[in-house]
C-alpha cells in the first residue's frame, strides 16, 4: 500500500494527524500515544520543563504541535491589539507513533461548498504597526525570524486536507503544517 493512500486512508478515517512539511517533501504523523493541551501559562510551564522516562517508543521520540501566536508574542513581549478570544488553546502537542514520508500529493474534494465571506482579525493599519514593531526586535538582534499570524474565520465546512493541499500549490511555506483533530484542524 503506498504511503499516499495510506494518507488518504487515515483522512477518511476521521483519525487525527498532523502534516509537516519536510526537506524532501511531507511528513504525516499518526498514531498518537499522548495529547498536551495547553490552556494556560501553568500548563506551558510543565511542558517545557516535564522529564521523559526511559521506555522506548515504537517509531518516535518528539513531540510536534505548536504555541499559540499570542503566546509567542507575549514571550517576547510584543503587545498585539485588543482581540476577541477563540476560547482556543495557547497549545497542542501530540506524541506520534507512526510516520509517513510523501514526496508530493494532490488532493481534492470538490464536493464541499467553497469558502465564503471571510472575517478578518486584523486591518492592514494594525497588521503594519506589528511588523514595524518585530522589525525594530530584529534589528536589536532580540529575534532572527518573525511569523506574523491573521486569524481568518468563516462559518463554512471545510475539509482540512483538501484546503491545505490547494493552499500547497500556490503558498507552500517553509514550514508549512496541518493539524486535524477530532473537533478541529489548523492549516498552517
């Protein structure tokens, strides 16, 4: 069975994994053993500092998920403009048993209805006060790389493979990423 349909397997499956864009192409990981969810400052602070104990995994030692952006920005202590909250975690990490490599895929499921209608979390006047505000923090050498995150929100079903493989086509991101979970997906 090829590791692409092996993907499109566990999509259908409704089985959460995580897709991480790689120096040869994709990675997709599954099968996870633990969930992190970090709803608060406490939580980040044992995560960052938790012991590993000895045992062995079956194909993986790391955790891979992300820190919020607001968190990031807190972190070095950049101010973001008065937002509404998302109710969402200031983290996720997952701890995958399983990997796959893909070189390239395409995937498409026309059926779903479009993306409409868009809510934007911030205007260009803000989003330009924030870069000059990192560009001054790398300047200082306080920060070598910056990743400046809008928060788009729409009230459409989307499916998270087929938004990220057409997002792949047109914007492939270094360190591009997606994340489908049971009752969420972020595409990165």
């Amino acid at each position: 069975m090829s590791n692409i349909y092996k993907l499109y397997k566990l999509h259908n499956s409704n089985q959460p994994y995580i897709i991480y864009k790689s120096n040869k192409g994709f990675k997709i990981y599954y099968d996870f053993s633990k969930k992190k969810i970090l709803r608060d400052i406490k939580d980040v602070q044992n995560f960052l500092n938790f012991k590993t104990n000895k045992k062995k995994s079956k194909s993986t030692d790391l955790f891979i998920g992300f820190f919020g952006y607001e968190l990031l920005n807190n972190l070095i202590d950049i101010k973001l403009p008065k937002q509404k909250s998302l109710n969402f975690y200031k983290g996720i990490f997952y701890k995958p048993e399983s990997v796959l490599n893909i070189k390239k895929f395409s995937y498409s499921n026309s059926h779903k209805k479009s993306i409409k209608n868009f809510k934007i979390n911030i205007d260009e006047k803000n989003y330009t006060k924030i870069f000059d505000k990192f560009k001054k923090r790398i300047r200082a050498g306080d920060t070598y790389q910056i990743k400046i995150c809008t928060k788009y929100k729409s009230k459409s079903k989307v499916d998270p493979l087929d938004f990220f493989s057409r997002l792949s086509e047109f914007n492939l991101a270094p360190e591009a990423f997606m994340i489908r979970d049971k009752d969420f997906s972020i595409v990165s």
